[in-house]
C-alpha cells in the first residue's frame, strides 16, 4: 500500500524518534505534535509538544477518524497559556516609543531572568539582562532604542522576549523617530 508521507502537512513525529514523520498508515501507537513559533529562520522563541495515540490503520483514501487525542484536550492535562508559569509581561511603557520604553514583567519565584530584544528577522538587536537573578514580584528594564555595540536602531517593530527558568513570554514594542 503506498501511503505518502505527513499528506496533510500537520507535522506528526514519532515519540521514539521526533525525526521521523510517520505515514498516513503509520502503524497504532504513541506519536507526538510539536508546534513551533519563531522569529525569522534561527530563533525559536517558544514551542509546545503533546503526545496522543494512533489506533488502527487508515484506509489509503481516507485520512479522517484514524487519529485519537489522549492526554491532551481528550481529559488530560492542558498545556499552560501564555501567563499561566506566573511568568507575566506588562505592555512596554510607552509604546509606540522614542526615545525610551519600559519592559516590566512579574516573575512567581526569584529566577535567573534574560531580557533580549530581537528584530522583525529574528536577530538579536540588545541583551538587557543576561542571566541576572531577579526577585519575585515586578521587576522592569529601560531599552534606549541602542543596539548591544550602543547605536540607534531604526524605527520599526521589535521584540522583547523575557527567560525565566523554564518559561518564557515575548512582547511587541514600535520605535518611532
């Protein structure tokens, strides 16, 4: 039976081995769903895995009824929303900005915290904190619209993303000259 590989797109891996996508008449088992969400082609800025099973094969004409969820919006465990580590970002203050905004953020636990600002293509434009352990409760940093070698950037639409632990949160900000 010839049975192309991933024939809707939806990027299905096998739990054992995540590299390989299974085929349409992928044999029962456990098999798992990464989503990934980046800013441009390197920096990945937050991504999700669940595990469901597969029971049964598929006919070759037919791809629906064949994929059950278990664990995962099927009575188990839901993956956290954005907030729900406690990891918490404020709006940048004022934004859209120039020359200056504030990015406060509300940390549960005191945690070794970065703070980087990235452009619209995903590069790294200014490391605010880098690794700083930081205490519960709000904490906050001020970008100057400078760049880590300390020139102005141009104006445009950035941004922040805050690493606490295991968690992060990523925000928007507009500098406008």
């Amino acid at each position: 039976m010839s049975c192309p590989d991933d024939p809707c797109g939806l990027g299905l891996y096998q739990a054992e081995s995540p590299a390989v996508r299974p085929r349409r008449c992928a044999p029962s088992g456990t098999y798992s769903y990464r989503l990934t969400a980046s800013l441009g082609d390197t920096v990945i800025v937050d991504s999700e895995e669940f595990p469901f099973e597969k029971e049964g094969a598929v006919a070759a004409v037919s791809f629906e009824g064949a994929w059950t969820l278990k664990g995962w919006n099927g009575g188990g465990e839901i993956p956290d929303a954005p907030g729900a580590s406690g990891l918490i970002l404020h709006p940048a203050t004022p934004n859209p900005f120039n020359p200056t905004t504030t990015l406060a953020f509300d940390l549960p636990a005191t945690e070794a915290v970065s703070l980087r600002v990235y452009d619209l293509q995903g590069r790294l434009v200014r490391t605010l904190i880098g690794g700083e352990v930081l205490p519960q409760g709000r904490n906050e940093a001020t970008w100057d619209g400078r760049d880590d070698a300390g020139r102005r950037v141009s104006s445009g639409t950035y941004f922040w993303r805050v690493e606490a632990g295991r968690f992060s949160e990523i925000g928007r900000m507009v500098m406008v000259k």
